[in-house]
C-alpha cells in the first residue's frame, strides 16, 4: 500500500520530480510505513522528496489495477501497487528536490508532460483526478 500525490500551484501546474532510479518524472510518493496512515503517506512522501507542505488534501481514488499498478524498477524489482490518489495545494516556496530520490522539480500542465519521459503507472492519475472533479465521486480504478 502507498499514495501519490498531485501537489498544485496557484496557476492550476502540478509538480512532477525526476527519478533519480530511473531518470523518468513522476509524481511524490510512495510506500506506507509502520504505525502510518495512508493520508500519513501523502503528507511524509511530499515532505521528503519535494520539501513540499501541502493544504485543502483531498483523497479522491484508489488505484489497484491489476495492468497499471505493476511496475518494475531498474533494479529488477517488481511490485503490484495499491496507491491512495491524493491532490492538495502547495502551501510553502521553500520547495526543493531531496536529491535521493528525486532530482528536479518542474511544474507542468498534464499537457506539456512528455508521457515517454514519465512514469507510466503514474500518468494515468491526472485523467482518475479530472474524473473526479468531474463527478465528484471517489475513483476506484
């Protein structure tokens, strides 16, 4: 179990970060820890690879997709994700890559990101975010 999590500006961007593993961009995220909750997840994985502190978070899906949710790493590592979608709004300037596992930050509107250069279990939470908005229901994908 783990959470990723859309962070916004104030011009409606969403920050990305580079992998340092893979050299792909992304989103902040990651695993659970013990004694965490998944909301616990999104906050601490925002923290630590963006510096980023978040306010109005929203939990809007679930994502467990047999097809989407499996990735392996580069180090041949695999895993099948159960991932909390999270959005919420950047609330600090003060942001900046950790440097261990993420190496730049960007913000971008979804339609400037090069899908070749990113993640590929992570685009798809941008259109579960969209839907969303969209319906104002809880996404289960």
């Amino acid at each position: 179990m783990g959470a990723r999590v859309l962070i916004e500006d104030e011009m409606g961007r969403f920050l990305l970060i580079k992998r340092t593993d893979s050299g792909d961009w992304g989103l902040p995220g990651g695993s659970m820890e013990l004694g965490e909750s998944l909301m616990d997840v999104v906050f601490r994985e925002a923290m630590e690879e963006t510096n980023a502190t978040l306010e109005r978070v929203t939990a809007f899906g679930l994502s467990s997709n047999l097809n989407l949710e499996r990735h392996t790493y580069p180090n041949g590592d695999q895993l099948q994700n159960v991932s909390l979608l999270a959005h919420g709004f950047l609330a600090n300037k003060d942001f900046a890559p950790d440097g261990g596992e993420a190496s730049e930050i960007r913000f971008l509107h979804p339609s400037e990101i090069d899908r070749d250069r990113f993640v590929a279990t992570e685009y798809p939470t941008f259109s579960h975010w969209q839907a969303f908005k969209d319906s104002g229901i809880f996404q289960i994908v």
